[in-house]
C-alpha cells in the first residue's frame, strides 16, 4: 500500500505536464491556422486556386473482378 501512497504524486505530476503540453498543442494548431487562412486569403486576392489531389474512388467500369498486379 505504500507503493499507491507514491504513485499519487507521480499521477498528479504526469496530469500537470499533459495539460500544459495539450495547451502548447492546440496554441500550435491556432497559430497553423491562422497561417493558413492568410495564405488562402492572399490566394483568393489574386484570384489564385489551388487544386488539391482527390482520391480516385470510382469503381471500375468493368464487370470483371479487380485483379491485383502481379508483384513477384
């Protein structure tokens, strides 16, 4: 019962460092996107558009099964 009697400090130091380090996180995550509305608001200025890469998630237009490349 001693060992729980000292691993109460431990838990309660381990808590204080993660919230202070969730903190520093989400001011980080502020901060990148504030950055990154500017960057798109000075884009749209000057009429530029970025077109992003999509997935291609369209099925095949074959009835045959989907055959995977040989890899050997």
């Amino acid at each position: 019962m001693v060992f729980l009697g000292l691993l109460g400090p431990v838990l309660d130091e381990v808590s204080v460092q993660l919230a202070a380090q969730d903190e520093k996180m989400r001011a980080h995550s502020e901060q990148l996107r504030a950055q990154m509305s500017m960057i798109v608001h000075a884009l749209a200025m000057f009429g530029l558009q970025i077109q992003l890469p999509t997935s291609d998630l369209t099925p095949p237009s074959t009835s045959q099964p989907l055959r995977l490349a040989d890899t050997q």
